[in-house]
C-alpha cells in the first residue's frame, strides 16, 4: 500500500507529507482495535530478537530514530508498528518553532534527507504530560527513550544556564522514560556541537546523571567528530557513568552525493541523513565499541535500510539500531521486515539467536 501512496507523498513539500503521515496515524494512535490490527500486521515477535541492555529488554533491535516524533503525539502507534524502541524529542526546556521554513529537503536520487528543524517541539514539560497520558493507557509495551536539547535561546557561557537548561528538561522527561539521550550534536542549533569538548562534555554528563536517578542516560554524538575526538568524548561518557553512545546524528557533509551540486547547494545548510551516511557512521560505531568495551550501550543510526546493514552496523559493534530516513522511504512495513529477514539470517546461518549472529564479526 505505502508503494502506491508513496508517489502521492513525495509529490507535496516534505513538511507537508510528515503532517499528513502523522495524521494518518490518529486511529493507530487512539483507537484500541486500530492498534489491535496494526500490531498483528506489523510486529513481529521472536524471542530470538530480544536484546537486553541498560537493564530493559528490546523485543527487536530495531528502534526509530530522535526527531521524527518530537512532541510524542503517535507514540501508542509507533509501537505498533512494530518498532522495539522508540526514541521521542529532541525536547528542550522551552517551547520553540522551527527554524525558518523551507527546512526540510528530499533527496531521492541519494534516498537522504537534509532537515535543519532545530528541535521545534511543544517544550519538554508539555511532551512529558502527553507521553505520561499514552503510557497510562498501558499500550506503549516497548521501551521509550526521550531526547533532550539545548533550548535555542540558552548562550553557551555562562555553563550554568546550559546545565540548567538541560537539568530542566530532564527533570520534566524522566519520570516517563525508560532511558534519557542527551543530544548535543544536531548541527542545527548554532554552538550546540561544541558541547562535545570533552571539558564541555564533562560538565554536562556529570549535571545530567545528578538528576536522572536510576534511569540510563546515553549521549548521542555527530559523524563529523574526527576520530580523536570520538575517543574524547567516550572516555568522558565512561568516566561519569553514562550507559552508553549513540552514534550518529545528521552529517554537515556533502561528499559522494548522486544529487547535482546545484540542488544540493541550493538547499544550503542542515543535517544530512540516509545511506549516504551508513559508511561513516558504520565507523564511528567500531569505534565506539572498541573504545567503551563490551558493557555500555552502543545505538548505531545511519543509513540503515535493510537486514544486512542492520547486521553490518551491530557486527561493527551496535547493540541496537535505529530507523528515520528509511522510514521515510520505504514505509511502516520497514521494522517488520529488517526484523523478519534478521530470524532468516539467524536460522539460515544455524545461529539461536541475534546476539551469536551479531558476535559471529564483531571486533
């Protein structure tokens, strides 16, 4: 169905085809019986898919990515659509637009997306109330990780009102999650990936884990990072405690793009997402991995459209995945596949379960 509507979609401004998305999901997300048939279409249950990490269990590695339901409005039907973990927000401690439109781009002939949204959502407070009333309803079954940001408004120096701003946010969200991101790396709110110095990162993780009690926190960290920088800001995430890395957000890179330079340069600055990601971020996560060991969490995101680069990205080193330019692309059916074609892979190869498939060339 979504391969004959998809023309439909792509024909209108990308904004435009999200807010229609989101609305075709009301009855998914509001309707009982709605989810009921959604979820024997779409999920996909297989006790060899579970991951257990941070102390939660992931009923399918495959998870949706921050950013694409930033004000928690579908989470009831996003779960029912067979993801096995949902990422909600970014979040910020105040309210705030969009950066100015146009602010999201397609680009087909690379299946990417360059958005520079900026983290417009309702405010942490008001996306936690809303979170809290859909859990409540007790039809979220999978684990929720809630994304927290720099409120655009909030200079750098002093440090202390950035650690407020983000003690604010996680003091609304926590409550509600099961596992907190910290984002400091969306090339879309302006200074924001200078938090990633390692003395910034310091400050911040040590603020953050103050406040966040039991639950897990993980930071998410950008593919444009050079490699020592990488390390940096693992060993600081280690150091303070932190459950984990997420690797990566969008790239301000434009290398190796099929798009005419033309196009590209007309649409100008933003966060590029989608295969042409994949190999780097591929690299980060190796990184990661190596440079954390075995115990933390590492969430690979990038590129990943498919079981083989799914694999590929958890034989690099990633416990979980996660989906949002392929989503886009190829449609609610997507998480069930990738999910579908992992057992496949498994009983193919003789593997019992996803963790002796993911082992078989990790390292």
């Amino acid at each position: 169905m979504y391969g004959a509507l998809k023309p439909l979609l792509f024909a209108l401004d990308p904004q435009t085809a999200h807010a229609l998305a989101m609305g075709s999901l009301a009855g998914v997300e509001h309707l009982a019986f709605v989810r009921s048939l959604a979820r024997s279409v779409f999920v996909r249950h297989d006790p060899r898919l579970e991951v257990r990490k941070m102390g939660l269990v992931f009923p399918s590695p495959v998870g949706l990515a921050g950013g694409f339901d930033k004000n928690a409005e579908r989470a009831r039907a996003l779960d029912a659509l067979g993801f096995g973990f949902l990422e909600l927000g970014t979040v910020t401690a105040e309210a705030q637009a969009p950066n100015p439109a146009p602010n999201l781009f397609r680009l087909p002939a690379d299946r990417a997306l360059v958005n520079r949204l900026g983290f417009p959502n309702l405010g942490a407070a008001r996306v936690a109330e809303r979170l809290r009333a859909a859990r409540a309803s007790g039809a979220i079954r999978v684990p929720v990780g809630m994304s927290i940001g720099k409120s655009r408004s909030v200079p750098l120096e002093p440090v202390e009102e950035v650690l407020g701003d983000y003690r604010a946010s996680l003091a609304a969200v926590k409550d509600v999650s099961d596992f907190i991101v910290v984002n400091i790396s969306s090339p879309n709110t302006k200074d924001l990936r200078a938090l990633q110095a390692a003395e910034s990162a310091k400050l911040l993780f040590e603020a953050v884990l103050a406040g966040a009690g039991d639950k897990p926190v993980l930071v998410k960290i950008a593919p444009d990072l050079p490699d020592e920088s990488i390390d940096a800001i693992c060993d600081e995430a280690m150091r303070a405690g932190l459950a984990g890395i997420v690797a990566t957000n969008t790239t301000v890179s434009r290398e190796g793009l099929a798009t005419p330079s033309a196009v590209v340069e007309a649409i100008g600055a933003g966060g590029l997402s989608g295969a042409p990601l994949h190999a780097r971020a591929l690299a980060v996560v190796g990184r990661v991995r190596r440079r954390v060991g075995d115990g933390p969490c590492v969430i690979g995101v990038g590129g990943i459209d498919s079981a083989d680069k799914a694999l590929a990205m958890m034989r690099a080193g990633a416990d979980l995945v996660q989906l949002y330019t392929a989503f886009v692309y190829e449609g609610p059916s997507l998480p069930r596949r990738i999910a579908g074609d992992l057992v496949r892979r498994m009983e193919a190869e003789g593997k019992k379960d996803l963790a002796a498939l993911a082992s078989e060339q990790r390292g």
